[in-house]
C-alpha cells in the first residue's frame, strides 16, 4: 500500500468512527453529512467521494460493526468456557453496547427500509444466526438447554432477551444497576422465574 492509499484509507475509518459515533447518540435522520464531515475533520466532497451518499455511508458504517460484534461473539463462542460463562459473557456484551448505542438509533436502523434492511436480514440470515444457533446446540449438549426446546424458539428467547435489554437501557446506567442487573439476567436466561439450578452449578 503506497502513502496515498494509506492517507486514504485513514481518513475513510476517521470518516466511519465519526460517522458511528453521531448516528449511535442522535439517530441516522438527525445526522447530516456536514455534521460527519465536521466530526472527521474533512470537507463533505470527501465523504461524497469516498463513500457516496449518506446511505452507502450508513451500510459501510453498519457492516463494520456488524463484523466487529461478530469477532467479538466468535472469540467467545470459540473459547474454552463453559456454555454458561459465554452466555454470561455475551449479556455482558450487550449491556456494554448500551452505553454506545442510543435507542433513537438501534430504532431508527430496526424500522428502515431497502439496502439498510436487506444488509441486516441478509448479515442474520448467513452469519450471526448460524453460529448463535451453533452455540445452543453446545447448551443442549451440556445439559443447560433442553432438548424438548426447538431451534426457533430458542432464537426468539435470545433476541427478546437482547432486544429488552436495548429497549430498557436506564436499567444499566450506573455501575451499581449494571452489575445487579447483568447478574440477574443471566440467573433468569438458566433457571427462569423460578429460580431453581443444579447443585453442581457453577455461581453466577
């Protein structure tokens, strides 16, 4: 890579982190181009130039986190900790993103339309829920998850799980509720209202 290409490619990820950074806190619609090139610290015809329009920049931005939060979810999956610490672990995750994401923008990306929508769908549809279907079949394996429990009911128990956690963010603003709650979640993913577990259980 030549020192042109490389100033290149470091003013596209300044452009993508300030670009993140604003639709995250203020939601896509409330976020101009001039707003994200004032952010980066380059003109708009920069961003026009090297991304397009304020969509194609919204996919680039989305697809990178995408990718990153799936890195971040195989190197857990992948570990060598027990199906119950990676569940831990993957709520743990989620109640981090909270603080980076504005529910205005998770809403704003859930109820788009055209390419943004058919990125997300089609990123679910090949990557993310194929591996996540993956690890709760190591759950079953282990015997934290039922084998009565099909495949489709498990994915729509995790994402209500992770889409409450999003909706209901003031319940992890401070450290103190964070931790409580983040403990609580995980006790209730196992052993449900009820609160029963196995002697042999690992603490949460």
């Amino acid at each position: 890579m030549n020192g042109f290409e490389r100033r290149k490619q470091l003013k596209m990820q300044q452009i993508r982190e300030a670009a993140f950074d604003l639709f995250s806190h203020f939601g896509v619609q409330k976020v101009s181009i001039q707003d994200i090139a004032q952010r980066a610290n380059v003109s708009p015809v920069t961003i026009y130039n090297y991304f397009g329009s304020k969509e194609d920049l919204l996919l680039d931005v989305l697809s990178n986190y995408f990718e990153t939060r799936l890195q971040q979810f195989l190197k857990i999956k992948n570990s060598d900790l027990s199906f119950q610490e990676k569940i831990g672990k993957m709520v743990e995750a989620k109640v981090e993103e909270t603080k980076k994401l504005s529910p205005s923008f998770i809403q704003s990306i859930f109820m788009t339309t055209g390419p943004v929508r058919e990125l997300i769908q089609t990123f679910a549809a090949e990557k993310s829920i194929p591996h996540l279907m993956e690890l709760l079949e190591e759950g079953k394996k282990e015997g934290y998850i039922s084998n009565d429990l099909s495949p489709e009911l498990l994915l729509f128990y995790i994402q209500l799980l992770f889409d409450g956690i999003s909706k209901q963010s003031h319940l992890f603003s401070n450290e103190d509720q964070r931790d409580k709650h983040t403990k609580q979640l995980i006790h209730l993913f196992f052993y449900g209202l009820m609160g029963q577990k196995k002697e042999d259980d690992p603490p949460i």
